[in-house]
C-alpha cells in the first residue's frame, strides 16, 4: 500500500460508515466501516497518527452523511450559493475534531493491548458524541449510534439512550478491527465481537417499551402536509395558495380530535393578523388547530406554534427556544452582518429570539403534548428537561430546508429514536414531508410521503410506561464510558509494567 494510501484509506472507510445513515440506512455497512477505524487506531504508531486517522475517517463520514447542509444554500444559489462548499468543508472538517481529538486520548491512555486499546476506542468516541450533541448549544446530528435505527438494537435506546447505541456498535466493531489487527491470532476477538453483536441483537428487544394499538374510541389526529417548496414558501401569490390548501384540507371529512399544520405554516404574522385564529378554526369546523407561525412581540421575532381552540381563540402558545446557529440566529450576528452573512429562516434578514424554554400545551381530547419545533426533535435532552411527562410529543417542521435525498429521511429517523427513548408516540408534521404517526416503540404507524401534497387521518395511540431513559438519562452510560476508559487505561499500565520488569534472557556465545 503506497503511503498516500496509508494515510487517506481512513476517509473512504468514513464514507463506508455512513452507510448506516438514512436513507441508504444498511447499520452493517456503519459497523464494517467503524471496525476499520479500529484498525487504523489498533496500528497508529503514535496518539497523533491515531488522531490523524480519526479526523480523516471523520471528514469522509460527515461528509457523506451531511451533504444535505449545502441545501439551504441553494435555496438563494446566486446570492447564498458561494457558501455551500465552505460550509460543508468546515462542518466536516469541525465535526471530525471531536473524533480526531477522541482517538488522541485512547491512544495516549491505552498505546498497547488489543483488550485496553478496544475499550479506549469505544469509551472515548462515546464521550466525544456526548460532548458534540451538548457543547456550542449541541449539533447531534448523525451520532454513531444513530446508524443502529434501522438495527435491531435500537430497543436499546429505550433502556439507555443514544449514546448507549454508539457503545453498541463501537463494542463490537472494537473487537472486530482487533481481530483484523492480529490476523491469525485474530480468532478470539473475531468471535468475542461476533458473540457480543448476538446478544444485543436477540436482547435489546427485550428493553423495547409496550406500545398499546390504538383503541376504537382513539382520537382522531389528522396531519396536513402542504409541500410549499422553499423556493416558493414565502412567495406573496404561492404562499397564499399554499395557505388555502391548508385551510381546504382542514376542512375536509369527518371533523377529527385535532388538526395539525407544519412549522411556519402561516405566511402572516399572528399578532399582526387578528382575524387570522377564527378564519382557521372556521375552515376546521371548530377542530382544534395546531400550526406553525411567527410572530413578533416588542421588536423581537419568535418561530412559535399556535393552538387554536374551538371557540377561535388562541388556547396556547409556544416559542422555540433551541434555536438554529447560522440559521435562525447568527453568533456574533453585527459583525457577520457587514458581510452579507444573515439567518435563513428569519424575518427580513432578522434573527428569531429563543423562548423561555420546554412548555407543555393542553389540548381537549388529546391530553398535554410537548411541542418540538424542527431542530429541537435531534435533543433528547429538550424532552427531558420539559416541565412534566406529556401524552404525546408534537413535531412541526420544515424539511423543505433540507432538500429531497438524506436531510429530511434522518430527520425522521431521529423522531423515531426520540420515541422510543421515551416511551412516547409522536405526531410528526412537515412542510413538505415526511409527515408521520409514530408509536410509543419508534414504529412509524402511517406516513405521507416526501414531496407530495395532501393530509392524513391518523388514529393516536396511547403512550407507554416511562421508559428507563426517560427516568435516568445519559448519565449511567456517561458514568459507564469513564469507567471503560479508567478500565483500559489501568489495564494498559500493569501491562507496561509487566513488560519493563521481564527478565531479560542474555545469550552466550560458545567458545
């Protein structure tokens, strides 16, 4: 293998991992590529040739699982469209530090031993996961753990959360990279990874949260979907025929329990359009209606969600509070201002304000549902810090930010985890899709597919008991890394030390 190959294969093992990721969605492809970042850790001479390697493998990772980020860039291409490359070369680029920097520890903390080496690699990388969805307000978006969705292994999200599933697969890709390590002394790690892999798969469904069918006197939800193009969401004469569509589809039918609108669904400001909750609730037929809208209050703007009761009125309200970097807000927003650098979802070229944090909304027949506006859905721990357990989780979003490939389909994968993690169905409401009903044990009962225009009547189901990680967290698997990591790293010593106090057998020459 030529040097230059040496060096750059871990990036082309990055793009293998990635895999896993929605929509390709294949978790074996995640788990080869990851047993081939062990091996490129195992056979690191130094800390710095294992981060080198970790940043690389990371950069071909991130660069395939989040090439939808140049999408909202295109939306304005001849006044945005410059910064697509840039924007994706330095996401890439900053992600891959965190797995860079994780592979720097485990190597310095365990150089030597395939067992004190494996268990470095999974606890750091885990680590590092936990610091990227947390630090700079958080971006856990295509965590390692999330290539295990599609697995059967995801059950164990209930038990213990995401970074629980990146243990999950790091584990036995350790083991197997080992085993490719030491080549024909390999068959130990071989079957110790493969023995491992069996029991998650045939146990992890055991920890999956009993998710009861919906009854017949289950209420009656029903998801519109007006696919408003991005291009075309705030056009004046396109955006008032996509609100039409919206009214027309509340309208149809047999009245439901509820009706729900995406993120931003409202082309109007709520306060400075009075009439706009009794023309809603008009078209509805007196259903409650909970949609998407901006609004301003004393110079500030806030992406918000409305709940129209029967009366017309305005029954509740609801402000984003985690909010977007670089896309409903801007760090440092006066100084980047001067180069033309603005949020994208923001009102005339002006950030959104946060709201005061997680509020639960009541709605008749339906119970208490915590709302979570686009972004807020990849945070467990926005769910976690509500006020109180709710019935039901209610995702409105605009994928269309997205495009049509990846963006939108881990979007949805995610809402799924996010299910599961707390034993909770979710109503899930996009722009432009994927609009969806999913259970209590992260299966998506019914769908409208990406693209297309229309609504759904959906039967809600009862949320199940409170999970293990709705209880707990992520502090028991936090606590558990720490501990593999102090494990490898003493195991590493008492083997160094064994090796420098060895006799040392002198040979003689015969005379």
């Amino acid at each position: 293998m030529s040097r230059r190959l040496r060096a750059w294969w871990p990036l082309l093992a990055g793009v293998l991992a990635a895999g896993g990721q929605a929509p390709v969605s294949l978790w074996l492809l995640a788990l080869a590529g990851f047993s081939l970042l062990a091996l490129a850790h195992y056979t690191a001479s130094t800390p710095r040739a294992a981060a080198l390697a970790g940043w690389r493998f990371g950069c071909g990772y991130f660069g395939a699982a989040l090439s939808w980020i140049v999408q909202p860039f295109m939306v304005d291409a001849a006044r945005e469209g410059w910064m697509a490359p840039f924007a994706l070369i330095l996401m890439t680029g900053g992600l891959a530090l965190f797995w860079g920097l994780a592979l720097y520890v485990a190597k310095r903390a365990a150089p030597t031993g395939a067992l004190a080496q494996g268990l470095t690699f999974a606890a750091t990388l885990t680590l590092a996961e936990a610091l990227r969805g947390w630090i700079f307000t958080g971006f856990p978006w295509s965590l390692i753990g999330q290539n295990l969705i599609p697995s059967p292994i995801l059950p164990l999200a209930a038990l213990a959360g995401p970074h629980a599933l990146s243990l999950a697969l790091l584990l036995p890709a350790a083991a197997f990279g080992a085993a490719l390590w030491r080549r024909r002394a390999g068959l130990l790690p071989a079957l110790s990874g493969a023995v491992l892999l069996a029991a998650l798969i045939f146990l992890s469904p055991l920890a999956r949260p009993v998710a009861q069918p919906a009854g017949p006197d289950a209420p009656i939800v029903r998801l519109v979907q007006p696919n408003a193009p991005q291009r075309e969401k705030w056009d004046p004469e396109k955006s008032a025929m996509f609100f039409r569509r919206q009214l027309g589809y509340s309208g149809e039918g047999p009245k439901p329990a509820l009706i729900v609108w995406p993120e931003t669904a409202v082309p109007y400001l709520l306060d400075q359009n009075p009439g706009l909750p009794m023309m809603i609730s008009e078209a509805a037929n007196g259903a409650p209606v909970a949609f998407g809208i901006n609004r301003s209050e004393d110079g500030r703007y806030y992406n918000s969600l409305a709940v129209i009761g029967p009366d017309g009125t305005v029954a509740d309200l609801y402000d984003k509070h985690h909010l977007v970097p670089f896309g409903e807000y801007i760090p440092f927003g006066n100084l980047l201002a001067k180069f033309g650098i603005s949020a994208f979802a923001s009102q005339s070229g002006h950030g959104f304000s946060a709201g005061p944090g997680p509020h639960l909304v009541s709605i008749p027949g339906i119970g208490t549902a915590l709302p979570l506006i686009c972004y807020e859905a990849v945070f467990p721990r926005d769910i976690r810090d509500a006020p109180a357990r709710p019935d039901v989780l209610l995702q409105v979003t605009n994928d269309a930010w997205f495009g049509t490939f990846s963006g939108p389909y881990q979007h949805l994968a995610q809402a799924r985890l996010r299910s599961i993690e707390q034993g909770l169905p979710m109503i899930r409401v996009a722009n432009t899709g994927i609009s969806a009903l999913i259970a209590a044990d992260g299966t998506v009962l019914d769908r409208l597919p990406l693209g297309e225009a229309g609504y759904l009547d959906v039967a809600l189901p009862p949320p199940s008991a409170a999970t293990p990680y709705a209880r707990h967290g992520d502090l028991p698997v936090i606590l558990l890394a720490f501990l593999a990591l102090g494990a490898a790293g003493l195991l590493g010593f008492i083997t160094r030390s064994a090796a420098s106090h060895k006799p040392i057998d002198h040979q003689h020459p015969q005379s």
